[in-house]
C-alpha cells in the first residue's frame, strides 16, 4: 500500500502520517529523515518529529539524498541479525519536499555559481526520475509507504529561476505520486481530508510516473 499526506506548514501531516504507520500493525517499522540540518531552525524542527515518535519504535534512517540507496533486509542484519517479512515492514519518508530540493540543488549546485540557476526541463526530468525511482525500490521492500509532501504550488507568487524550477518539480513529482498511491490525503488544521476516492486499482508497477512535458 502507498498512501500520500500533503498539507502546508504546520498543518499536522506529519503526526497524521505516524498514526498510519503505528494503525497498521507492523512488526519493523522505518523513519525515513529526509531533512538536511543547516541552522537552528532545521535543528528545531528534527528535534519536535523526534519527540513525536518517541517511544513508537520507529527505526530511523537518515537519507537526505538517494532513496535507492536503502536497503531494509542489509539494514535488518546489521541491526537485530533478523530479517521481517517485506509484508511486515512500514516505512514513513519525511519528507519528499526535503528529498527534491536536497536532489535538484546538488545536481545544479556548480551551475547555479557559474552562470546562474538553469531553468531546465532536461533538469526537472533528471531529478524527477532519481526521486520517483528512489520511492518506487523503497516500496518494493515494505508493506506499506507512507509518503509526506508539502503543498507548495497555491499561493500565486511569481518566484524567481530557482524557487519556480523546484516548486514545478515537486508539482510533478506530486502529481505522479497521487496517481500510484492508494490514498492521498490532505491534512487541514490537523483534520486529514481524502483527495478524490480510494484508489483499488493503485499499484506501484503501473504507468503513471511520468513527468510533463511543459518546459
């Protein structure tokens, strides 16, 4: 199962998405910290998630980059020596926004001091196939995957080259995200609201992670 959480700032996705994970009756549960701690407000935000699931039994993995570089049965041996089930295993990422921006900066951090940040579709494209493909591996490893975005993409405010480039990849990535998952859920002042019906059909082998062609 895949079941999306979206929601601005401060909205509650993030406690709604841990009630997921902890309502599924997983024997291995994973937290996926996807945040790169540059200052004191990076540092305050990982110390209240961590309060948040203290005491729930989440193993936590730190991956500010390359989700496809997780693999849980090698995490597994190295831990406890056992190794659960797949069907057994429930995975949070917090968060995909996070995950975005660490892998499009870092791909264009040269040209960004060179000549200016590249508005560039073949760029979003790039990115967007190394983060899909990254939740895609980490899905085949678990029973469910519960992913947290953040909703970016309302306000209207004309941004510069670099702040528009990310926020019409994460749109993307969303998009693509909501086709594959079971549910998608947006969370409104702490009170999670189901975007369209629940998808039967969803699946994480079918097409629909793809990105546009608008450039």
């Amino acid at each position: 199962m895949l079941y999306m959480v979206t929601g601005g700032c401060g909205s509650g996705k993030s406690e709604y998405a841990e009630s997921l994970i902890m309502a599924s009756g997983a024997a291995r549960k994973y937290y996926v910290a996807t945040m790169e701690v540059y200052g004191r407000e990076e540092r305050l935000k990982v110390e209240r998630h961590r309060k948040l699931r203290d005491g729930k039994g989440f193993v936590t993995i730190e991956s500010p980059k390359n989700l496809g570089g997780i693999f849980l049965d090698q995490e597994e041996k190295n831990r406890s020596g056992s190794i659960v089930p797949t069907s057994q295993r429930a995975v949070l990422v917090e968060c995909v926004s996070n995950l975005a921006a660490n892998e499009l900066f870092r791909d264009t951090g040269t040209a960004k001091k060179e000549s200016g940040f590249p508005d560039s579709f073949d760029i979003r494209k790039k990115v967007f196939h190394q983060v899909m493909d990254g939740i895609l591996k980490l899905k085949s490893q678990c029973g469910l995957l519960v992913l947290v975005t953040n909703e970016v993409c309302s306000d209207g405010i004309d941004y510069g080259t670099e702040t528009g480039t990310y926020i019409r990849l994460l749109g993307e990535i969303n998009c693509s995200l909501a086709k594959l998952a079971h549910r998608t859920i947006e969370v409104v002042y702490g009170i999670p609201l189901l975007l369209g019906a629940e998808n039967p059909i969803a699946g994480i082998s079918k097409a629909g992670a793809d990105i546009s062609g608008r450039v």
